[in-house]
C-alpha cells in the first residue's frame, strides 16, 4: 500500500518527470502507461486471465479519464505558470495555490483509479492476498531502512543539490541569492522519517482490513476505499500533518523567493522551457 503525500501517482509523475527533463517523447510515452502500470502490478501479484482483462480495461478507462478531463488541467497549470512568472507574480499565496492545484491533480487521481482498485482487490484469492501481502512487506521493510538510512545522516546537501538540479531545468545557471534560498531551505526541511513509515503502515494495515471485510464485494470495497481517500487526504495523524504541512511552507517560500531572484535570461529560459512543454501535453491525443 503506498498511498501517501510522497507517492504522487504515476500518471502525474509521468508528467512531472517529462517538464523536469524536458522530453520531447510526452505523447510516445504517454501512450505507453497502460503497459507500466500493468507491469507495476503484476510485480505484486499473479493475476488470472480473467483478472487481467478486467484489469487491462480499468486501466484504460482510467486513462481515458485522465486523457480527456486532466491533461487540459496541466496544460491550464502551464499556461498559467508562464503567465504568472513573466508577470513577476509569483509571490507565496501564488505559489500556494500552485501546490493546491497540483494536490487537488494527485486526489483526482487516486479516488479515480481506486474503482478498479477495488474490484481487482475483491477478487483476489486467498492465495493471491497472501502473495500481494508478502510483496506488500518485502516493500515496506525495503523502504523503512531506507528512510531510517537517510534520517542518521546529514542530508541537506543532498536536498540543495536535487533542488539545484531541478531549478537549473526550469531556470538555466543559478545565480548566488538563489542558491543561498536554497541552502537555508535545505537545512529547515526535515524528512517525514518515522513518522512517514509509521502512517504508512497504518494505511496497509486498514486496506488489508478493507480487503477482507469485502471479499467478493466490489461495490462495498470501492465505497470504503473512497472514504479511506477522504481520510488520507482530511485526517492524516496531527503529528504526520504537522510535520508535512512545516515542510510544505518551508517549500513554498523558498520556490517564491528564487523565483524572485530570477533575472531576465531566466525568466526566458522558463517561459521557452514551459511553453515546449505545454505544447507537448496539448498535442497528446487521446484514444
């Protein structure tokens, strides 16, 4: 189970990674997430011929959905964006309401996608939950020794330098300020650590609870997923909260304040970058 503020979905981290690097394949690989995702969950479980069908249906239903009605979201965001930089606008509530646009992307997503969730998962076997709750565990360890890796050590350089790189996609060179807002950002922002692993354990445990209270019942399922996304998204634990919400205003002054640094061959450099890509998204045709 990985629905968390860290997991953002792989539709939108397909899109997030082509504005990041600048792909000029957005359309190719668009078209090819049916595939990943089928790939990616079958990694899980073993799934039979009956199951894969219905499975290969609701992902393509899905993204048709995300074709139809969320690709014209991004590209809105884009069109904004550019607007808003060159108009020097990008202040902290812009930025703000920025970061709400793209949460509001990620919830659309998840509550979307958790119909056919609910429907592979009231078909699983007995043999098959077994498996998926192995894979599930094997995953959850894997990913708490790295998280517990990461906390024993000192690891702002390395956020200022992931911030660095993916400011010098949308901006070019940075100049002195801004990797100074950086740095500073770097040395405030405090892992989720425990406390992500801890909640999203917690978050396995209720979905294997959903599971088998609705075995065979998928109507039932995707009614308790849904308020189970409603619970994710309106009552994470306070401590969990806090701490995500600390990091995102860390996050959303240091974007407006190298934003403010900018100077005019970087604003140029955005307003050509974002504009390739919102050709990109916009010449996606949908199925």
């Amino acid at each position: 189970m990985r629905w968390n503020r860290r997991c953002r979905g792989l539709l939108w981290g397909f899109v997030l990674a082509a504005l990041l690097t600048g792909c000029n394949l957005v359309e190719l690989g668009y078209h090819q997430l049916d595939w990943i995702m089928l790939q990616r969950i079958e990694r899980f479980v073993y799934l039979d011929a009956d199951q894969r069908r219905r499975l290969e249906q609701d992902i393509a239903d899905l993204q048709n959905w995300h074709c139809r009605t969320q690709l014209p979201e991004y590209v809105a965001f884009l069109d904004d964006l550019r607007r808003d930089f060159h108009a020097g606008a990008i202040t902290p509530a812009r930025v703000s309401a920025y970061s709400d646009r793209i949460e509001g992307f990620w919830y659309a997503l998840l509550e979307r996608s958790s119909r056919g969730a609910g429907r592979l998962l009231a078909s699983l076997s007995e043999r098959q939950l077994r498996e998926l709750d192995a894979e599930l565990d094997e995953h959850a360890r894997d990913s708490a020794r790295e998280v517990r890796a990461i906390t024993r050590r000192d690891n702002s350089r390395d956020y200022a330098r992931l911030a660095e790189r993916q400011w010098r996609r949308w901006l070019g060179p940075l100049n002195a300020e801004q990797e100074r807002v950086i740095d500073a950002w770097s040395r405030a922002f405090e892992p989720l650590g425990d406390l992500g692993v801890d909640y999203r354990n917690r978050l396995r445990q209720q979905l294997r609870g959903l599971v088998a209270d609705h075995r065979g019942d998928p109507a039932g399922l995707d009614t308790a997923l849904q308020r189970l996304v409603a619970e994710i998204r309106t009552a994470p634990p306070a401590d969990y909260a806090a701490r995500v919400d600390a990091n995102k205003r860390l996050s959303i002054d240091m974007v407006a304040a190298v934003a403010a640094a900018a100077d005019r061959d970087q604003i140029q450099h955005l307003l050509q970058a974002a504009g390739r890509w919102r050709a990109d998204l916009a010449a996606i045709g949908c199925r």
